[in-house]
C-alpha cells in the first residue's frame, strides 16, 4: 500500500527541545516536502526536497532543519522549538514529473505539535 | 494578494443541493490545477485534477478559466460525506505547489 509515514503523530515539548519528526515514504518518490497548517493560512511550505541530498527552502524555513540521506526520508528537525512552531504538520511525496497523475501528492496522517 | 484565494466558508448546504467554489490564482503561467479534499483532523487527498476543457467525476465537475485566472468546482446532489474543507491546489512549476487555505463545507440532513 503506498504510504507516508511521519512520527510522532501528537507530541507535546518545551521551549528549546530538540526534537525531530521523521517521514518515510514507499514509493520511491523523488520529490518530498515538509508543510505546517495553520488556521486561516493554509498549507506552506517549509521545505523540499528534489532527491536525495537535495534540498530547498520553501515560505517558512526559519526555524526548522531537513536533511535527505535517502530517498524514503524525509526528517523535519526543530533545534530549538518555540511556541509560534505549534502547528500542524505533514510530510507529503510526489513523482512530480509532467502532468497528471505524476502531480498527485500523497501525504502523511499529520503531526499535531505543541510547544509550551 | 495571496497566490491562492479561496472563499473560506462555511458553506452550509441542505442534502441534495448543489454547491459551487471558486479559487483564484495570480501566477499566469501556473501550469496545472487540482482539488484536494482535507476531512477534520486528517491530511489532504487529491479529489480531482482540474484541466482546460473542463473534467467531471461523477457529481463533481471542475473547471479552469485561465484567461480570468481561476478555478471552479461544483458538487451536485450533495451527500453528507461531502462535508469536509476543500483546497485549491495550483502548480506553479515543477518544484512549486501553491495552496489555497480552504472552503469549508457542511452538507445538513
């Protein structure tokens, strides 16, 4: 079954905690990419990623690291988590070649995280 | 301006109705056009791809309007199932999908 897979689904930190939300996808997708959703915003972009050890900034990257070892993950770190970080977070694949289905974007269940 | 604009809502329809929602995009060569349908509390799936000429599945219908710059998509004979956000998505090129932050809708017994 295609999947994406992020952990943890629900985590509640401090101010300051390093903490780091992996991403694995089954596809054997090139492209993955990191959102936050927020209300009344909708999804923007963290980060990207072409391949492997190829990566991108994307609207709002101040605050977050990625990292692309290997094509399946796609890890979201938060060095020093603060509060305007809570959000709700998904990891998303996509072939991302041409049009029409190539264009799908699958993503993950999400990832509620609260910073106190 | 936002890149992606979408009534937000809410939309709240009777069983039956029929229900439209616009969204308008500013990049004009924006490339290709999709409906993702988002459930309370869960991630985005991909309801339709949106293209030039129009494209209809099942009670949903999508349209584009490239000279206008927008998008449309129309549920017929709406369920209680359709009740969910529904996100405007446009593909600005091959890296760069743009959002709209969604249109809510509530379909009533």
């Amino acid at each position: 079954e295609a999947q994406v897979t992020q952990n943890p689904r629900y985590l509640i930190t401090v101010t300051g905690k390093k903490l780091t939300v992996t991403c694995s996808q089954n596809m054997n997708h090139e492209y993955m990419s990191w959102y936050r959703q927020d209300p009344g915003l909708g999804l923007r972009q963290i980060y990207y990623s072409m391949n492997v050890e190829v990566t991108d900034k994307g609207d709002v990257p101040e605050g977050y690291k990625v990292s692309r070892k290997e094509k399946r993950n796609f890890p979201l770190i938060l060095e020093s988590p603060s509060p305007n970080q809570t959000s709700l977070y998904f990891c998303a694949s996509s072939l991302f070649k041409g049009s029409g289905s190539g264009n799908t974007i699958y993503f993950g269940e999400g990832s509620w995280l609260t910073v106190v | 301006r936002k890149e992606v604009e979408q009534d937000p809502g809410p939309f709240n329809v009777p069983e039956g109705a029929t229900v439209a929602f616009n969204c308008t995009y500013s990049n004009s060569a924006s490339q290709s056009f999709f409906w993702y349908r988002q459930d309370c509390r869960k991630e985005p799936k991909l309801l339709m791809s949106v293209y030039s000429s129009g494209n209809e599945d099942g009670r949903f219908t999508a349209q584009l309007n490239r000279a206008s710059q927008y998008i449309s998509l129309l549920i017929r004979d709406s369920k209680l199932s359709d009740s969910a956000t529904y996100l405007c998505v446009v593909k600005v090129n091959n890296n760069d999908m743009r959002f709209g932050a969604g249109t809510r809708l509530t379909v009533k017994p």
